[in-house]
C-alpha cells in the first residue's frame, strides 16, 4: 500500500475512534434467516444533545469501508464543512457474493440478493430510524460490487436513500441504462457520486466511463451529480480517495462560504447577496431537516459582497438577521449602521453605531470600532 494513504487512513480511524462513539451490535433478520453484525458510530455530542437529530449513513462492505467513512464524516463535521451523521456499517465479510447475487436476465437481485435488498429497507433502516434520532436524509456507500447493488434503491419508485457514494462498481450489464433512466425521473433532489481509478479492472473503467457520460446528459435541477477518476490508486485503496471528494461533492451547500464560492458566484449577482444567503440556508434546512445557525464567515463574505459592489440598501436586510442569529452581539447593529450611513440617515447611523458599544464584540467588531464610527460622524456632520 502506498505510504501516503497508509497514514491517512490510519489518521482517520483514529480520529474515529477517540473522538466519536463507536459500538457494535447485532440485528436478527427474519429475511436472512441470520443475525449481521453492525458498526455504529454516532456523533460525539449525541448524549449530551438530546433535541438533536442526524442524518444516517449506511456504509456497506462495513467490514473494511465503515472506517474510512466514519473517520471522514467525523472530520469533516467537526469543522462544519457536513452535518454530524451517524454511521452504519454492515459486515459482509463472507457474505458479499450471496448479498449482490443478481439475475443474469434482468440484472436485478435475486434469491439472497434480494433478501438482503430486503434487509436494507425493512428491517435495517427501521431498527436505526427507531432506536436513534435520525432525519430524514440517507446516505449509502458502496464499493465494488456493493456500489452496483446500491443502485437498486434509487430504482423504487420512492428512492430510500437520497445520497448514491459509487465507488469503482462492477455494474451489472443492465445498470447502464436503469441508473441514467431513472435519474432523469427524479423529482426530488438526489445525490450521485461515481468514482473510479485508472487501475480498476478494464471492465470497471469502461462501465463506469459510460455510465459516466450517459449521466451527464441528463438536464435535471434535481440531480446534483459529481465523477472522478482518480490516477494513482488501486482498486482497493480508491476508497480513501473518493470518499472525501463524495463528502464535499454532496455537503457543498453546507459548507462556510468558499473564497471560490465568493469570488465566481457571490460577487457577480444580479440579485441581493442577502437573499443568496437566506436560499443557501433554506436548502440546508429543506434538504437536511437542519436549522443551521448562520456562520459569521458567511454574514462576512455577504457583507464584503455589498462593500465591494457598492450595494450598501442590502445592509438593512442583512443587519435584520444577523440581530436574529446573533442578538447579544453587535454584528446586527453594525450592519443597519453601514445602511444608514450609506443611504443619507447620518445620525440615525451615529446613534446605531453608540448602541452597538454595550454589545459584545464580534467578527472583528471592536468597541473601538463603534466608537471611532460614531465620532467620525460627529465630527462631519457637527452633531
């Protein structure tokens, strides 16, 4: 194994596994006709926070790919860039041929495949969903020829899962043309991450570099779809590489506001920033079943947005919310401050800025600041 990805996969379980709460549990199933063995990770506040609820990821091939996911899902939400999830992983150490067995007809599960279909939907999700605070926003992740059988859900009529993690799938001969016919039915919104390397079998790379361009004909507003071939990677090791990539792919809308983000979106509106930043939080909460707090990184990007285009009416609007999500600081004030003075009210401006002093300071937001605001106006306007 590479050196490199040695380490970061060794980091990451780490990560996990000192930082988040990790069980192992079992789950009698009535349509294996067997008892599995899960991997749970669950978010480092879920005791502590009780009103909270999470996303789930179920990860098959858990016996080797629950770490890589739970370890990046626990990385990336400690630094806001995902909402906290929790993880599932379901071990199919000898049971991955009779778990993916399809027809060689129809390309569809059969016989065992299709118990274990089964198992996923009824009997799985339910034991999660019941036993601990989830919303309704799923993951699932694949590898190989789990990654193929993960496209049976998104086949229902009403898709289980909402996020598709593809990675290297050794498709079935029917999935070529079921996946990209069925994404263009969606009408909700629906993540689709498809990976593969340069060193997967020639079978892999040529599927999925056709599934790959069969997808990208598709003009849908409600498939948000992402593909990468990676270089360097084995077959087995490109998990490392994709998973991450899937994270940022499907949490974008999540993420803090990117300099990127900013400079080629943001800053070139027709329409008012504020109200970009009230859709972007709106989306989070329609699709994550999550009330985001605004970060001050984002009411700071917006807020350079309207100093760098001279847009400064969109002050008023954007001093509202931030005296919404952040009352006891002087963010909101400051912001209606800059609206007034720019818009010809100077000693409304003055008076906003004296009453921000008493609040605490924030985002680089001084006392001093105010002051200095406040009497420079003073001293223009003779007041």
């Amino acid at each position: 194994m590479n050196r490199s990805i040695f380490y970061v996969l060794i980091f990451f379980f780490v990560f996990s596994t000192a930082h988040a709460q990790v069980t192992y549990e079992t789950i009698e199933s009535s349509r294996l006709g067997e008892s599995r063995q899960l991997k749970i990770q669950l978010p480092r506040g879920y005791k502590n926070n009780e009103d909270k609820a999470y996303p789930i990821f179920i990860v098959l091939d858990g016996d080797y790919l629950f770490e890589a996911v739970a370890g990046n899902v626990d990385y990336y939400s400690y630094w806001e860039d995902m909402p906290e999830a929790i993880v599932v992983g379901v071990n199919q150490l000898d049971k991955r041929y009779d778990d993916c067995m399809y027809s060689e007809q129809n390309s569809l599960p059969i016989e065992t495949g299709a118990a274990f279909f089964e198992f996923i939907g009824m009997e799985l999700l339910p034991y999660i969903e019941n036993k601990y605070r989830t919303v309704n926003f799923r993951t699932v992740v694949g590898h190989g020829e789990t990654a193929n059988f993960i496209n049976y859900y998104l086949l229902k009529p009403q898709p289980l899962f909402q996020a598709y993690v593809v990675v290297s799938p050794e498709l079935a001969p029917n999935m070529l043309d079921y996946v990209p016919e069925r994404l263009a039915e969606l009408e909700s919104k629906t993540f689709y991450y498809l990976a593969n390397t340069k060193n997967d079998s020639k079978s892999i790379k040529d599927m999925t570099q056709a599934l790959d361009a069969s997808i990208k004909t598709i003009e849908s507003k409600n498939v948000f779809y992402r593909f990468d071939s990676f270089e360097n990677p084995s077959h087995y090791s490109v998990p490392a590489h994709a998973i991450p990539r899937a994270l940022e792919s499907i949490f974008f809308v999540y993420q803090p506001i990117s300099k990127k983000e900013y400079q080629d979106t943001i800053l070139k509106l027709d329409e008012s920033p504020v109200a970009y930043l009230q859709e972007k939080y709106q989306t989070i909460s329609d699709l994550f079943a999550i009330d985001k707090q605004i970060l001050i990184n984002d009411f700071k990007a917006i807020a350079a947005a309207i100093e760098k285009n001279e847009q400064f009416e969109y002050y008023e609007e954007l001093g509202k919310i931030a005296r919404k999500h952040y009352p006891e600081t002087m963010l909101g004030n400051y912001y209606l401050a800059r609206f007034y003075e720019e818009t010809g009210e100077p000693k409304k401006a003055m008076r906003t800025y004296q009453s921000a002093y008493i609040l605490e300071e924030i985002a680089g937001i001084t006392k001093d600041l105010v002051l200095e605001k406040s009497d420079a106006i003073k001293a223009d306007f003779g007041y």
